[in-house]
C-alpha cells in the first residue's frame, strides 16, 4: 500500500467511524424507546426493561412465552411495560401470586375486582421510584372454571 493510499484510508476510518457510532447510538435509542412482541431474555428485553419491573414480573403455570411491549414518554403521554403470555392456572391462582409479586414495588390494591366482558382486572397505585401504578387482567371466563390456555396480561405505568 502506498503512502497516500495509506494516509487516504486512515482519514477515511477517520470520518466514518464517528458516523457509523452515531447512527448506531440512534438506531439503539429508537429501538429501546418503543418496543412490540419482544421475547424474554433478548438484548432489548435486557436493556428495555427496567430491572425493578423484570424483578416483579414472572408467569404463573405459563403456556404460552413471555412477550412484552413498552413504550417511553411521548409527550404527554405516559411511559409504560407490559408483559403478556399464556396461563393454565385457576384465576383465583394467577390475581394472587401476582398480585403478591407487586409487594417490592409497594402497590396496594384501589378496591374490588372489575369485569369487563371476558376479562377480570385489578388495578393497583405503587409507591416506588420507577413504577407509579400496575394492573393485572387475565382473560377467560370469570367463573373461575379453567380453560386451558388464559391471556394473562401485567401492565406497569411508570413514573419518570
């Protein structure tokens, strides 16, 4: 290689290294900025998902994969997480052990169950740093008969 070719090529490692930085430090940011359908585990989950709320958030009896979504603040809108997936437990089971999984992010409970349609829900404000409240809603039929595979969905809204 000969000199200038040399001095051509350093300067050119030069201009484009800082450009292929920034576009990689942008294309991370909008990647972890809002997020669909991203399996547990993966690099996004890891580095999207505060670790407070990956901390709370478990399956009970699943049959279906964790998938969660999350979306940061976008004006006035708030932040959120959520996690969904597939259970096979009771729903008495699945409102308990979730419920109690809450109790590091201080959440109390705002009153009785809610109903709507298919779906049974419960709606709790937390005390904690990074999540201002959480619900849970777990889908099927609300007498409490199992039926195989329920869509268990834990949604955080967080405070920042």
């Amino acid at each position: 290689m000969t000199p200038r070719r040399k001095t051509l090529a350093v300067a050119s490692a030069l201009v484009l290294a800082p450009l292929l930085t920034w576009a990689a430090g942008v294309a991370a940011a909008v990647m972890l900025f809002e997020a669909g359908e991203v399996e547990q585990g993966s690099i996004q989950h890891i580095l999207g998902v505060p670790s407070s709320i990956r901390s709370v958030a478990h399956t009970v009896q699943a049959c279906s994969p964790q998938l969660w979504q999350w979306k940061g603040r976008d004006g006035v809108s708030s932040p959120y997480v959520a996690m969904r997936y597939g259970s096979t437990a009771a729903l008495a089971e699945v409102l308990q052990q979730h419920t109690a999984a809450l109790s590091p992010l201080s959440c109390t409970t705002d009153g009785d169950l809610r109903v709507l349609g298919g779906v049974v829900e419960r709606s709790t404000h937390c005390s904690h740093d990074d999540v201002a409240a959480a619900s849970i809603s777990i889908g099927g039929p609300v007498d409490g008969k199992d039926t195989g595979c329920r869509e268990v969905t834990l949604y955080f809204l967080e405070n920042y």
